[in-house]
C-alpha cells in the first residue's frame, strides 16, 4: 500500500467520533474495526455506525452505547488493558501516547499526579474506543503523515463531572499549546479533551491543505447542533502529497529593532532556524527621531508561529511583533553531489521551468578554499558550471 497523507479540516472542530466517523467514511472497513477493537475485551461495547446527512452533505455518525455501566479507569488501567489485548504494537503504543497526553493535560488542570488521573475523558468506554478506533484506522488505510488545519475555539461554558467549566475546556488549553487556533463567536464546545488528544498525538504539521492528488474525502458527523446553522462535520482528505520541499503557506513575522545589539544576530539566526525558521534576514532601517535600527525578518511554517515568537521576545529587546499568512511559490529543489577538482561536494539544484541550476552551498565551499587554499569563488565556479559530470 502507498503511505498516504491525511489532511484533517477541522473547520467545525474535532472530537473523538467525529474522527472515526470519517476514516469509516474514507474506506476503513467497519468489520476490520470492530475486530480490532474486540481484542480489548471490554464489557458492554456496543458501536454502531449510521448514515448521516447534514447540509446536504452525506456523512457517517458513530455512536456508543453508553447505558451499560462502566468502572472508571486510570491511565496505568488502560496501559494494562492495552498490552494485555492482541492489538498490534505499533497500535498499542501509538494510543498509549495519546492516552498519556490526555492525562498529562488533566493532571496538570487538576494539580494531581499522573497515575492518580481517574476521570471520565480517560476512563470512559468512548474515549478508549475514539482514541484505540482511530489509531487502528490510520494504520488500516496506510495513513503515513497528518497533517491540519487551525483549530476553531469556541467560547462559554460545559458541564461535566467536574461541575461548569469554561470553554475551550482547561485541558484542550493545554493539549492545544504551540498549536495554530482561531476563536470563533459560537458557545459551544467545538474541540472535544479527545479530540485536542487526537491531534497532538497524531499531526505532524499544521495549515492549509498541502500538495497532494486527492483520492478520498470523507466527513464525520458531531454529536450536536452548531448555532450558527454551519455542518458540524469533520472533513479528512486523503491522497499522494506531492513532492514539493516547502511549505506554500507561510506566516510572516517582523518587528523593528532601534535598542539591540546586533552583533547576536548569528546566534538569534541559529537558535530561529532550529525552532521552526525558514528564512531569517535584518534589514538596517531609520527610525523615529533619526534613530539608526533594524527590521527583523522571520519566515516560517505557521505552526511555529507562537516559539518563534517567544523567541523574539526572549532574545531581543522585542516588546510587539507582527505577522501575517502569505502565500509563495518556490521551484523543486534537490541536494545534489558534485565532483569537483578537491573531491565531493555537497551542492543544491534547482528545477526551474527552462533550466536547471546548480547553487553551491556556502559552508562546503569555505571549507574546500580553507582546506586546499583556494579562492572561494573558484569553488564557486567549479560547482555552478558542473553538469551531471560535464562542465
């Protein structure tokens, strides 16, 4: 099978059954995921899958009987039932990890230890099979990479065993750190503590949709009546992604600089790029009052949005940033190994329409001048004239 790539667009939120829902309505096989979920032995599991429309749009609805009375569980509960099942290990420890981050995210809302979690977002007969039913639908239809859009925060209040509590609910706060959301003018819970869980354990990158040859949708269906009259339906597309090498969708962050020391740009740039940057510049500028200073640069995926911030605050005299989604386009680009009269090097080609050019790699080429003492535009020349063994 050909690992595929899932993109969940969450336009009116996630939770647990939304997410079934629509892997059932992608292709996951209703059998194969009963069967699967059997292996769990759990008491009085009764699922049940119903066609749905809403909008006009044609969606599958999962239900669980939840009338049989259940024990409560805590995490060292569920790690027990989950490696004394015959599901597959990479399904056992795939939910474990999600399991984990629920219960991190609670103990932290609760001031409790870990292993002391004993609540109904863990222990519920749902949430089992939300979290183990998804996992074996993303490994059933050969789901290799996630990724989703930003997610919608609805605001109020829900009630649940733990009395009225504010929306989004305290622990999709937390689940939902670094992450990309949007508040939306609807008091209703829109991402469910199982579905924030979901995501954090399952994506591996957040935006628009990526390049892809889209071969399935499928929707799942929300267990409520949005106010506003919009679907309250979760969409998963699945395809080919393309081999595009970056991200089209970028978010654009600047801020200018009149009282900085810029001599720790060099490690500004370094610490940028490891937390997420894609392009980091300085621009001299003059400010207000005649003032020399400087505008600082930063292009990045926009799920590193939030610790690229951070990390202009904490390493510059920063105190407001601003940013911006863009879109770009940029050419196929490949890392490439060119011959040169100094051995091997490391080069980079670029496909554009017309042509094809070979750009050198800065640091390769220092190192050659430095090594065989060299000019560093000799190298250069070397490397840009270089064809496929032919120059």
């Amino acid at each position: 099978m050909t690992p595929k790539t899932a993109y969940l667009d969450c336009f009116s939120g996630i939770s647990g059954d939304m997410l079934l829902g629509a892997l059932i309505h992608c292709g996951l096989e209703k059998k194969i995921l009963v069967e699967e979920l059997e292996k769990l032995q759990l008491p009085g599991m009764d699922i049940s899958f119903m066609e749905h429309k809403e909008c006009s749009i044609n969606a599958c609805k999962v239900s669980i009987d939840q009338t049989k009375r259940q024990d409560l569980r805590t995490l060292p509960a569920i790690e027990k039932l989950l490696k004394a099942s015959e599901l597959s290990t990479a399904v056992i420890d795939r939910s474990l990890k999600i399991f984990n981050l629920l219960g991190l995210a609670e103990a932290k809302v609760h001031g409790i230890a870990i292993d002391k979690v004993h609540f109904h977002e863990v222990g519920a007969l749902d949430t089992i099979i939300d979290i183990v039913g998804a996992v074996v639908g993303f490994e059933q239809l050969g789901i290799a990479r996630v990724v989703c859009s930003p997610l919608p925060s609805g605001h109020g209040f829900v009630e649940c065993d733990h009395g009225m509590l504010p929306l989004p609910a305290p622990a999709v706060c937390e689940l939902l750190s670094g992450l990309p959301t949007y508040g939306v003018d609807l008091q209703q819970e829109l991402v469910t503590p199982t579905g924030a869980a979901l995501i954090r354990g399952l994506c591996d990158d957040f935006g628009a949709t990526p390049p892809m040859t889209v071969e399935k949708t499928g929707y799942g269906a929300g267990s409520q009546k949005l106010a506003n009259g919009q679907p309250n339906l979760l969409r998963l597309i699945l395809g080919t992604e393309l081999n595009v090498a970056e991200k089209q969708t970028v978010e654009v962050i600047e801020t200018n600089l009149d009282d900085w020391r810029s001599e720790g740009f060099p490690y500004l740039t370094e610490l940028l790029f490891r937390r997420g940057a894609l392009d980091v510049t300085l621009t001299p500028i003059l400010m207000k009052k005649g003032r020399p200073g400087y505008t600082l640069q930063v292009i990045t995926s926009p799920a590193y949005r939030q610790q690229i911030q951070e990390t202009i605050f904490s390493e510059t005299s920063a105190i407001g940033v601003r940013f911006r989604t863009e879109s770009r386009r940029t050419l196929q680009r490949r890392p490439v190994t060119v011959e040169t009269p100094w051995g091997k090097i490391m080069a980079k080609e670029v496909i554009g329409t017309d042509r094809v050019t070979i750009y050198p790699e800065y640091e390769e080429c220092r190192k050659i001048a430095d090594t065989y003492k060299v000019s560093l535009q000799e190298v250069y020349h070397e490397v840009q004239t270089y064809r496929g063994g032919k120059k």
